[in-house]
C-alpha cells in the first residue's frame, strides 16, 4: 500500500494500529480489517481491472443507500486509486457468512437460518422503487455487460451461451431492488440471525427471480430447505427453467 493511501485513511479513521487480512477472502478483491484506536473497519483493495470495476460500483452502491436504514450494509467511507489498485473503505460490521454458519449448525439451526434468509430477502425485494421499472430493462443491460466481459477475456461464459441467454429468456416481471449476487456467501450472521448483505456490487433495480435462483442454488436440492427459504420469503417458487436460466447461464458471464 503507497503512502498516500494510508494518509488518505488515517485522514477518514484516524491514526491506524494494523492492517491484517481478514479470515474469509472472496476471489475478486482482498479484504483487511483495518484497526485504529477508535474501531475497527473494512478495506477492500481489487487490482485486475474488471475487479476494479465492480468496487467502483460497491462504492456507488453504498453511497447511494448510506441513509437507507432499512437495508443493512456496510456504510461508506471512502474510495481512493492509484495506478495498480481500487481501495473501498467502509464500516465494520462483526458476524461471519452464511455460508460458515451453516457448516457449523445443526439441521434446526440450517433450518431458521434459512428462513431468516428467505425473510431477509422479502424486505429488499419489496422495498419501494422510485418509478414503474420492468426486469426486461435489468436484462438487457445484463446481457451487453456479458458481452463486454466476453470480448475481453473476463469470464467463462461462451458466446453459444450467450446467444442462447439473449434468444430464449423469461417473461418480464415488475422490477425490484435487487442484491445482484445473493448467495449465502454475501450475508453476514450475528447470534444466529442474519444482519447484513456484502459485496454490493450488483445491488440495483431488476430481476428478483435472478437473486432468487442464486439465493437457493446451494441447497436447491433439499425440499426441507426450500421450503425453509420460501416459508420466511414469502414468493412462489421459481420455475426449473428460470433456475437454470439463472444460475447455469446468466451468472456464468459473472
């Protein structure tokens, strides 16, 4: 980290006591706590350039709901460059992923977990939206942005799949607030209850059916767990063709 970096955070946070990494790393930045005399806080630095990309969009993402008080999420603080790296800094907040939780908990526990899941979901899917939006709109942007990432080497989706995303595809619903890359990965569990969404990069206004095939793709298989998930979230079910549409295609591009 340059030094211009670091006088740039202890400029937000104050004087810094250590930077380590933290436990869980994702694959497309790394992630530190930085710890100062006043708390602790999250710095997330991405460097390839696609990466870069996305944290730019966290960071606009949270600025754009920093006075939400109904959504949690880390809250903003600042966002800063040089010529090799993107740096997001934001607030701390303490739990571990749903992901880890569910390693560790029994099958009553997996169970209310899940359900806090689904009902977590529900409160960003219906939170009101400024203006009528269809998820058509999400789609096709969705879809150029694959292109994109395809043309430059970024992704392992194909062209044939693409093509065949771009041909057949569901039927338009009424858009919602969506988080983009729902998968229990990206949620953050305190006391056995859900707290909070992370990596917020894809968090806009589209197509809930997309957060909902990602929400269940770890345990689509397990009737007790959809049940779960869908008896706290309140939605009928997805279709198997909107799963795989979903989850075997669009998000390959992702």
């Amino acid at each position: 980290m340059k030094s211009v970096i670091r006088q740039r955070i202890e400029q937000q946070v104050g004087s810094i006591d250590s930077i380590r990494p933290v436990a869980e790393q994702g694959g497309t930045a790394i992630v530190y706590y930085v710890k100062t005399l006043d708390g602790t806080y999250i710095l997330k630095q991405a460097s390839l350039p696609r990466y870069r990309e996305w944290l730019a969009q966290e960071a606009t993402v949270m600025q754009t709901f920093k006075s939400q008080q109904h959504i949690t999420i880390p809250t903003y603080i600042d966002y800063m460059k040089d010529e090799q790296q993107d740096y997001l800094l934001m607030s701390y907040i303490a739990g571990e992923t749903l992901t880890t939780t569910l390693e560790n908990a029994s099958e009553r526990q997996r169970l209310e977990l899940i359900r806090g899941f689904g009902r977590f979901l529900r409160q960003l899917h219906t939170k009101e939206i400024s203006s009528a939006h269809s998820s058509q709109d999400w789609l096709d942007k969705q879809l150029l942005q694959a292109d994109h990432y395809m043309k430059q080497g970024w992704t392992s989706g194909s062209s044939e799949l693409l093509h065949a995303l771009s041909t057949k595809h569901p039927e338009p619903v009424p858009a919602t607030w969506i988080h983009g890359d729902c998968t229990t990965d990206n949620l953050l569990v305190r006391d056995n209850a859900i707290v909070a969404f992370i990596d917020l990069a894809g968090m806009t206004v589209g197509d809930r059916r997309y957060d909902e095939a990602l929400a269940t793709r770890s345990f689509g298989t397990d009737i007790k767990m959809l049940d779960a998930f869908y008896s706290g979230y309140g939605f009928s079910p997805i279709s198997e063709e909107t799963f795989r549409f979903f989850d075997d295609g669009l998000y390959e591009f992702y």
